[in-house]
C-alpha cells in the first residue's frame, strides 16, 4: 500500500502541475510551461511532423474544404471521400489489400479483436503487450495466454500444449515496444503461428514512420509485408497527427465495418485530421522522411549512456534509464527537469515492480545540444 501511496501521490503532484502550468506553446522538441522552456524529450513525435509545413497545408485546406467536424460515424453520413483516400493510401504504405481507419489506437485495439474473435478461441500475447491490445482481447472474451516478452521458444511450447482445445487462435505482439524501445522477433513468431494454425497480428505504433523502406515498419523491415495478418498502427506518433489504422485483407476489413464496435458506434475523424494523415504518409512515400537518421542518433545516445554506467534498453528511438526503485526515477526526471529538460519517469504499474524508469524519447527535432545537454544534465559528459 506505501507503494501504491506514493504513486498516487506523485501522480497528484505530475496531475497538479499539468493543471497549473499547462504547455503555453508546443514546438518539435521544445515545450514552455509556466514561462519557461523545456527540452521535450517525452513526445511521441518522433519525426517531428506535427508542425511540418505539408501537414499544416492539408490541414488548413481540408478545414476551409469541409469544415471542423465529420458529423456523424462512418456508417451514417460522416463516410467522406478523404477517408477512403487515407485508407487507400495505407494499404499501397503497408503493401495489403485493404485498410480501415480508426479513431485512436486503443479504439481500433479494443474493437479489432472482439470483432474477430470470441469465446471458443484463444489470444496468446506477449507479456509486454501494450494494455490496448490486452484489453481488446478480455473484451473479445478469448482466452487469454501470455507469453514472454520477445521469446518464440515459449510461445511454441505454450501453443503445443494449449492450441488444440480453441477454434481459432491469435498471436499478438508490438513490432516496437513502447515502454522498453526493443524489437519483436517477428519471423520466429511468424513461423510458429504458421505451425500452429495461428493468426499473427503485430501493433506497429511505435515502428511506423521510422523503421523500414519510407518508414513502411518492422514488417517491411523484415521483409514480411504481405505475411502478417493483422498489421495495425497509428498516425499519432511518428506521423505527427491522429488516429489509427489496420491494414489487412479485404475480407478482414469488411467484416470489421460491419461489426467492430469501436468503428461503428463513434463520429468519423474529422477530415482535418485525415488530410494531415495523407500529407504524413505521402511524405513517406516520396523518401522526406529520414527514419534511419532518427535511429542511428538514437544509437549513438544509448551508447554514450551505457558508457557511463546507466542500465540502458532498447534498440529504436524509445531508449529506457531503468533505475530501479520508483523513488529513484522521480527524483531523477526532477533533478534534469531543473536543468531544463523534460523526461518523465514510468513507474509500476505501467512497468514491472523494480523496473521503474526515465523513458526518452528522441525525435527529429532535437539537436545535438539537446541531447548533449541531457547527457550533461545525466552526468554523461
């Protein structure tokens, strides 16, 4: 309970702060709170599209075009030409047959899986999954196995003993992990659904924009476009603006339209959003966009870490400080807070018990005195 004390009151703190000195203004790296300037090194938005100029455009176009609002969901009269458009352009970017957009990545999560599959099937997840994916799958009502994080040996050994007594089976993984920044071996899990009968579905939230040829993810990365059942991403991240997608086959996709619950019963995107997507993607597809920039710098940042003692995870552009102790890790994002420097700490539950960490997030947009300041203000000179 003095655990959970502590969380709760931190978060009260973290909550306080939010209410009393809100962000007054939102660059690419840069965030001022209360009149004064931080180095952003929390954000999402890892290539720094959310004020890219293209972006911008097609936001205002679409603005004066359509207005603010869709209207209405999908399936009523808020269906507009430009969402098709986005969802076009997603299946040439993922390389499927079809796609359909949803309204966030926890909605399409939490609506993909109750929509396919049910109570005499089994979803078998790795144990890091992100908790959008693991409550899509209570809500499916499947039977729901973990196995460990990033370990095909175990997930064959639990699909052996357990595949046989369900209809239909899923394996679920994140290409890029959101709270530990590693990789999913995608072909090992790849081939032993393949074995077992199983369906594969891979979240590349956090690999989508910055991995692969055009920053196309984990899955063109690996050369497996068109292997991967179920490919589900967002446009939030890398992308720089809003919502989420699922790329898969045609048959896939129609059946969702007609019954994944969180895509039918919510107003559609407004079409602001949804030409900034097109913009983001379009700007991936002709090559703008420099994903292998982001992650060797990101390489080279963990390297200067680890060279100096901190226990440093990951191999993308999320590189974890795990400290430890919860304790630690507040004091810690405190202490380079006060040298002007955001990096918030992610605590249990959100982790493991004693895993307690700053999480950094680098993007585009920070320059090398950024991040040469927050190895100073590390003590990693």
């Amino acid at each position: 309970m003095e655990g959970w004390k502590a969380f709760l009151d931190e978060r009260e703190r973290l909550n306080l702060l939010r209410r009393l000195s809100p962000s007054s203004t939102r660059g690419p790296a840069v965030v001022v709170r209360a009149g004064r300037e931080y180095v952003d090194f929390s954000s999402n938005d890892y290539l720094g599209l959310s004020s890219h100029p293209a972006l911008v455009a097609a936001a205002e176009g679409a603005l004066g075009r359509y207005g603010v609002g869709a209207g209405a969901s999908r399936l009523m009269s808020g269906d507009l030409a430009i969402h098709h458009e986005l969802e076009e352009t997603v299946a040439v970017f993922k390389g499927t047959e079809a796609a359909l957009v949803f309204n966030s990545g926890y909605q399409a999560n939490t609506g993909i899986l109750p929509a396919l599959f049910g109570r005499r099937d089994a979803v078998f997840a790795d144990q890091l999954c992100h908790a959008s994916q693991l409550d899509g799958a209570l809500l499916s009502r499947a039977k729901l196995i973990r196995f460990r994080h990033n370990d095909p040996e175990h997930l064959e050994r639990i699909l052996a003993k357990h595949r046989a007594a369900f209809q239909r089976a899923l394996v679920m993984t994140e290409s890029v992990f959101s709270m530990d920044g590693d990789r999913a071996p995608l072909a090992a899990l790849l081939a032993v659904c393949r074995r077992h009968g199983c369906r594969f579905m891979v979240d590349e939230a956090h690999a989508t924009g910055v991995f692969g040829p055009q920053g196309r993810g984990c899955v063109e990365a690996e050369g497996l476009t068109g292997e991967v059942d179920l490919v589900m991403g967002t446009f939030s991240k890398a992308l720089g603006g809003f919502g989420a997608y699922l790329a898969a086959s045609r048959t896939v996709v129609d059946c969702l339209v007609n019954s994944a619950r969180s895509f039918i019963y919510t107003t559609a995107l407004p079409p602001v959003v949804i030409a900034a997507n097109l913009a983001a993607l379009r700007l991936c597809l002709t090559g703008e966009t420099r994903g292998g920039e982001l992650l060797e710098r990101a390489r080279s940042f963990r390297e200067a870490l680890r060279g100096r003692g901190w226990a440093v995870g990951g191999d993308s552009q999320i590189v974890p400080v795990v400290v430890g102790e919860t304790d630690i890790a507040v004091n810690l994002s405190r202490s380079i807070e006060e040298r002007g420097f955001l990096a918030l700490p992610v605590r249990p539950p959100t982790v493991p018990e004693g895993s307690a960490r700053i999480r950094f997030s680098l993007t585009a947009a920070h320059t090398d005195g950024h991040l040469s300041g927050v190895l100073g203000a590390l003590g990693v000179g």
